[in-house]
C-alpha cells in the first residue's frame, strides 16, 4: 500500500486531544481508525504489516533495537523523500496506524500523567522549534533518518554494518546527529563513522565513545574535528583524507 498522510487540521486535532484520548495511546490503539481518514502519497509503498517487521526483543539494548529497526523503517518506506520524512502530517500517521505499539514499547509510554502526555507529544508527533528535535524524536523519523544518513554517505560501504556502527552506542549516535556540520557533509559522516568501526575492532570493549558531557573523550574528538574544520576544507577532501586526518585525533584522544 502506499505511504498514508493526514490532513493538517486531523493532525492538530490529535495533538490538541491527547489527553481526552489518553486510554488509546497503548500498543493496540490508533491502527484501521484512523486509516480510513488519511489520503495516500502517489509513487511510494509502505508494509500492511509494518508494525510486525519491528523488532521488540526486550533482551536487546536500545542501541542494537534502534540499528536493527532503523534498518527496518529505512528500507520499508520505499520512495519517500527527505522532504516529506520531515512533514507531520506523514509521521503521524505512521505513528499512529503502524507504530503504536514500537512507541509504546521503546520509549516505554506507560506511565500516566503529564509524563505520558509529553512523551506521546514527542514520539508520536513531529513539532519542535529546535532544528533537528523531529530527526531525534519521532518513532519513524528518528529512525528513517539515521539509515538516510548513513546510505547518503556510505560509497561502497555495507549499509547494514554502517547503521549498526553508528546507532549501536547510543552515546556516540546522540554526538553524531547533534552535530549538523558533520552530517551535512557527506565525506566527513562517514569518515566520522568508519573511524569509529576500527577503533571498536582494535579495541573491543573500549569505553572512548561513552559519556555526554562535554569533558568525555568522545566529545572532545569531536571538538578537534571542528577546530581543524575552520582552517581545512572539508568539502574538497576525500573520505579517506579524512578519515586519515580524524583517525589520528582519535589515537591522540586516546592516549591521553
């Protein structure tokens, strides 16, 4: 089938009704209700059974589930645009009819009260007046966008592997998306990334990447990075130039 959006005025509705529709907000709720009220995006094809192509094993860390499912979403929302994976009126809808119960169960909607209002506000919808809070927040978008960052930088490399480096540790991945100067830039994210995988083979168990405060070692690599970023074009560098040049910050780092 393809890809469902609401109207605008259905979607203010819900946000404004959350709290009257409360009890719904649960792995079950919102699924054929709100199908019948949603027009379709021509050209693209989205899984009737969606939600059962999700991974929910509970033994896993959040890190693995959001590789795994990121991979999911990314490769099911066939044809969507990075335009259109910003447009609420999209998200929500695919919040609501197919990812009820990944909401539910990842970012643990459960409790009642104002904590379950705000948390439903944040994964279920897709509003914010901070930049990149939809890429962070919402349960399709956050994980769309990880696997577009990835595949929009990758070259030759396995998506698979890519996606798991980088949503794996949850601490890094936060680092990466919080930094648009990295992203935007092809060559730079994915040299950012592949320094990370050999840095985890040479170093298995290593805790470089843990911590968010701005003293940990994995944030202040990425200072360097920025600093040599306002004396060096990066934009005319290869991905392996980069990688070279960010590789040996990470040594330095790491030796200290």
């Amino acid at each position: 089938m393809e890809i469902p959006i609401l109207p605008q005025t259905m979607v203010a509705q819900l946000y404004k009704d959350i709290t009257a529709n409360i009890n719904d907000y649960t792995e079950d709720g919102f699924t054929q209700e709100l199908l019948s009220s949603c027009k379709s995006i021509p050209g693209t094809k989205i899984p009737e059974n969606f939600s059962d192509l999700i991974c929910y094993d509970d033994k896993k860390s959040l890190g693995q589930l959001d590789a795994e499912n990121s991979l999911v979403v990314y490769k099911s929302l066939e044809n969507i645009t990075p335009y259109q994976a910003r447009d609420e009126r999209i998200l929500s809808a695919i919040s609501h009819v197919f990812l009820a119960k990944l909401a539910v169960f990842r970012h643990k909607i459960s409790s009642d009260g104002k904590e379950k209002i705000e948390k439903i506000q944040r994964h279920f919808f897709a509003r914010s007046n901070a930049g990149r809070d939809i890429e962070r927040y919402n349960v399709v978008g956050r994980l769309w966008w990880h696997g577009y960052f990835v595949d929009r930088c990758r070259e030759g490399h396995d998506l698979d592997e890519l996606v798991h480096v980088l949503c794996t540790d949850t601490d890094f991945r936060q680092s990466f998306i919080e930094r648009p100067g990295i992203s935007i830039i092809p060559q730079v994210a994915l040299a950012v990334i592949l320094c990370k995988k050999r840095f985890d083979k040479e170093n298995p168990s290593n805790t470089l990447f843990k911590g968010r405060k701005e003293n940990s070692p994995n944030r202040r690599w990425y200072k360097m990075i920025n600093l040599s970023g306002g004396t060096q074009l990066y934009a005319a560098m290869t991905s392996q130039e980069l990688f070279d040049l960010f590789w040996g910050y990470m040594v330095q780092i790491a030796e200290e």
